[in-house]
C-alpha cells in the first residue's frame, strides 16, 4: 500500500510540472484584463519569408495537381 500512496504523490509531482506553463499563461492572460500577451500585430501585416515560402510551396503543389 505504501508503493501506492509513493506513486501517488510522485504522479501529482509530475503532473504540477507539467501543467505549470498552462497555469502560469492563464495567470498571465487575466492579469492583463484579457488583453494579448505582449505587443502583437495583426496577421499579415508583417512580411515573412517563412510565409512567403510556404504561399509558393502551396501554389506549386496546386499548379502540379491542376495539370494532371
């Protein structure tokens, strides 16, 4: 019974590990009268070459499947 109750805690241990960011984001956010995180900007508005290379990506793989 004792290996039991040891496991017990040690899963509770574990388990305030690893919702501790989720935690911590949601204190976070409502400290903040529900405003973002941080100065963000809209989507879009910023360019990226990221996002650039994934919209020629898509429209490659859209004009091979178009042709066939």
């Amino acid at each position: 019974m004792g290996e039991v109750v040891w496991l017990f805690i040690i899963m509770i241990i574990v388990a305030a590990f690893g919702f501790a960011p989720l935690g911590y984001f949601i204190y976070r956010f409502t400290k903040g009268g529900d405003k973002p995180l941080g100065d963000i900007e809209p989507h879009g508005d910023s360019p990226s070459l990221v996002n650039d290379f994934a919209e020629k990506a898509i429209k490659f793989v859209k004009d091979k499947l178009a042709k066939k």
